[in-house]
C-alpha cells in the first residue's frame, strides 16, 4: 500500500477528522480544498494543500498520482452564490475521473442516508447521481452514508443549542415526530478509513445508535442547558419566516425548505444496524458548557473569505 492518501477539505470539517485519524497512523496526507489560506490545527508542513483544479482535470489528476486511497468529502448543504448541487454534481464527475486516471486505489466517498434518484430534492438527488456514478467508473470503491453528523464543529446540533441559550420558545415544523439518527463525526472517520482497508465494492450507512424525534432532540438539548422551552409547532411554511429573519440578523442560512423537507421526511434515520458507538445524549452532556456558546454560520465556514 502506498504511504499517503489525499482527503477533500481536510481544513473544514469530516474531512478533518479523517486526516487526524491517517496521521496518527503514520499516513502521509495531502488534502484537495478550496480555502487553502484558511486556519487549521495542523502543524505547520503536516497536511499539503492543493487546489481542487476542478477546471483543469489534467492537473486535477496529478495531485492525485501515487496517492492510495482518496477520501472524498466535497459538496454543498445548499446552492448559494456561484455554488450549487448541479455543480458539486459535476466537479465530483471530474474528481471521479481524475482518480481514476490517476490509478487510485481505493476511493472512499462520504454520501448520505436514503439518496434517491428520483428524489424531488436536490441534495439526496445529487448524492445518488454521485453514487450511480461511483459504480459505473473503475474505481474500487466505498460509499459511506452518515445520517446527521455531530460533533465540536457541528452546525444543526450547536445552533439548536444556540438558539435555546437565547429563547424560551423553540419553532418546530410540523409535528416534531419525524427521526433522526445522529452519528458522531469521529466514527464517521474511524467507518471510512476501516472501509478503505477492505477490497470488495460496499455501501454502508453510518448512524448512531440513538433515534430521537426532533422534538426529543431539542428538549435533549435543552435539559443539558438547564433550560425551559416551549414547543411551537407550525407549518413548514410558517417555520421558515422567523427562521429567514434570524438568517438576515446572524447574516447565514439557518435553514433551508429543502432540508425542513428532509427532516420531516424521516429520510436521516438508517435502515441498517448502527455503526456509531459515541452516544449523542451522553455528549451533549459532556458538551453542554461550551454547546451554542455562539453561533455557527456556515457561510463563513465555507463561502465567505475565499
């Protein structure tokens, strides 16, 4: 096996974790990103940054060779600005080819829980076109689908903290029945990396062993604050004023009709045994001085200051 792998934003989030996770085992990393000047916790000269050079996949296919295993994490949680699915979809179709003209050995692709083809939502359709087009290429290949991941950079997990640290009523759209299986970050990275070593083509979920409802998730949350909420159930469409306006106030994108759609479509739960073994309730415990402490814009973590 050759000693260094390549992993797509090895500066942002899962992918971070997958890079610690290859050093500590004595790995070489080299990571493809598109903020190559943003901080990280690496050491100086640990990680080398490359350009993803989506528009050149002749150079795109050098910063792959002699590399084993590339690790891919890229996408968008939503179209914003020059970013959208369609173009995620066909970046992943360039890296997907330079990889394999690169003679990659393995590639590990990180997708999500119940994408479909036919989904009516971009996201989850955008996962399964990328999936489709895994398997047809010639790569040996692992396609890892988490749920929600959580964890210390994570979004949905600390803003919900957040906004429960500032107001006594929570909105919830609809009726707060529909699932989620929330998979903690460190085992998303310890289930791609295994899922590397292995030979066959294989497609394995990744989920925690928890399922909560959502309006389980926020009163979680909220007892680990000692805090008080009440549960305001709306509509989709009403949820999304209020949350548009705290948008505009914190100047991000707290969430999107798309993803509401998601959520309520039960489609973050997992079908297959959970592989997750860090319980979400018992972190939130150990998390609950620091969780929400501020807010977490993900424009800033992955549009602005490019």
């Amino acid at each position: 096996m050759r000693e260094f792998d390549v992993v797509t934003g090895a500066f942002s989030y899962t992918g971070k974790y997958i890079a610690r996770r290859l050093l500590a085992q004595g790995r070489r990393v080299r990571t493809l990103t598109g903020h190559a000047a943003r901080p990280h916790h690496f050491a100086p000269g640990q990680v080398e940054a490359v350009p993803y050079n989506f528009k050149n996949p002749s150079a795109l296919a050098r910063s792959l060779e002699g590399a084993d295993t590339l690790y891919n994490t890229y996408w968008v949680r939503f179209s914003h600005g020059g970013d959208s699915f369609e173009k995620a979809v066909a970046n992943t179709r360039t890296l997907i080819r330079a990889a394999q003209a690169a003679g990659i050995r393995r590639f590990v692709h990180i997708s999500v829980t119940n994408p479909r083809l036919d989904s009516p939502l971009p996201y989850f359709r955008g996962k399964a076109l990328l999936e489709k087009a895994i398997a047809e290429s010639k790569l040996s290949y692992a396609i890892v689908r988490p749920t929600v991941i959580f964890g210390v950079e994570d979004i949905l997990i600390n803003n919900m903290a957040w906004l429960l640290r500032h107001w006594p009523v929570f909105a919830v759209p609809g009726s707060g029945g529909y699932r989620l299986q929330p998979v903690f970050v460190e085992d998303v990275a310890e289930i791609a990396i295994k899922a590397a070593s292995r030979e066959p083509n294989e497609i394995l979920d990744a989920a925690g062993s928890e399922t909560f409802t959502f309006n389980e998730l926020v009163e979680l949350i909220a007892r680990a604050l000692g805090r008080r909420v009440r549960l305001l159930h709306l509509s989709p469409g009403l949820t999304l004023g209020p949350i548009r306006l705290l948008g505009l106030a914190v100047r991000d994108v707290i969430l999107t009709r798309e993803e509401i759609a998601g959520l309520m479509a039960n489609l973050l739960v997992s079908h297959q045994p959970p592989r997750g073994r860090v319980r979400l309730a018992d972190w939130i415990k150990e998390s609950a001085a620091g969780l929400g402490a501020s807010y977490a814009s993900e424009l800033d973590r992955h549009f602005r200051g490019r």
